[in-house]
C-alpha cells in the first residue's frame, strides 16, 4: 500500500503582554489544512495556545465560555530587551513547552510541518515553535506562512523555517506539494 503523505499543521505561542481569545481561528492554515486533506493528505493540527484537555500541577485549566471564548493559558517570561523598561509582565500564551513535545510525540511522524503566525509582533512564539520542531523532528522540512511573514518576510526569513511564503497560502499549494 503507498504512503499516504502527512503534513502537520501548527499555531505557535503568542509572546505578549496580553492576550484573550474572541474566537481567534488561524483562518488560512486551516483553510490550507482543507484543501491539503481533499487532496488526499493526511492532515494533524496542533494548536500551541489552547488544549481543552490540559490540566496539570503548574497550570489551570483555562477558563472558557459555553460560546468558545476566554482566557489561554499563560506563563511569565523574561520581557526582550526593547521591552524591558516597559512597566507590565510579558507572557507566553498557550500550552507549556513540555505539553507541546508531548503531543508531538503522539502523533505519527509527519513529511512536512506547515507553521502560522498571525500578528507581526507574535513573531518570538513562531521561531520558538519552530526551533522545538526542528529538536523534535529533524529532517522534517518546516514551511512558514502568515501575516507576519507577508508583511516582514525578509524578517521572517531569520525564523530557521525552511521556506517561507507570503500571501494566500492557497495561492501556493502547487509549490508546496
């Protein structure tokens, strides 16, 4: 029987100084995540900012209203240097580190990682997913798309993705594949 292909699919952290979710959906990576799984892919999805089923001793369960919106979960970090005068906590949103491995590992290998970034400035949650990524599952190539890398894309050429590609990924799909 062929190998049917596996492509991974991934929503990085939000490193911020705040952070509430209103229905905040990565629109084109699931929308490319579709048109990958009618194509005849096999398609996972990993979401670093929220994991209804995560509970454990250093986090709590996020609050959530009965209509899907409400708190991530969200840890203190070190502020980046530009930031460090600025008077308020800095935070990673989303799932700790170790939850993230963990996922990874229970899922089956994939033969390409495709990451977003939504927001310009959410840029640090990117290139850390990606360096976990690239810990985790070397030899994999590792695509990055997004807002972020449509308007900063030579910025974003720094994350240690692969390839990048701006605009509609959909646009890019034939090249993708």
């Amino acid at each position: 029987m062929k190998h049917r292909k596996h492509i991974l699919f991934v929503t990085p952290w939000i490193y911020d100084f705040a952070a509430f979710d209103f229905w905040m959906k990565p629109l084109g990576l699931l929308s490319l995540a579709a048109l990958f799984r009618a194509n005849g892919y096999a398609v996972s999805y990993l979401d670093c900012l929220i994991d209804h089923d995560f509970t454990d001793q250093t986090h709590r369960k996020t609050r959530r209203t009965e209509h899907g919106t409400g708190h991530f979960p969200k840890e203190a970090i070190e502020k980046p240097p530009p930031l460090y005068t600025f008077p308020r906590r800095y935070y990673r949103y989303g799932i700790p580190p170790s939850l993230f491995r963990r996922k990874l590992l229970s899922i089956s290998a994939p033969d390409m990682v495709l990451v977003t970034c939504m927001m310009t400035y959410w840029y640090p949650g990117a290139f850390a997913a990606i360096r976990l990524l690239r810990e985790s599952l070397p030899g994999i190539p590792i695509l990055l798309g997004g807002n972020y890398v449509t308007l900063c894309p030579d910025h974003a050429g720094q994350s240690g993705a692969d390839r990048i590609f701006a605009g509609p990924g959909e646009r890019h799909f034939s090249e993708i594949i």
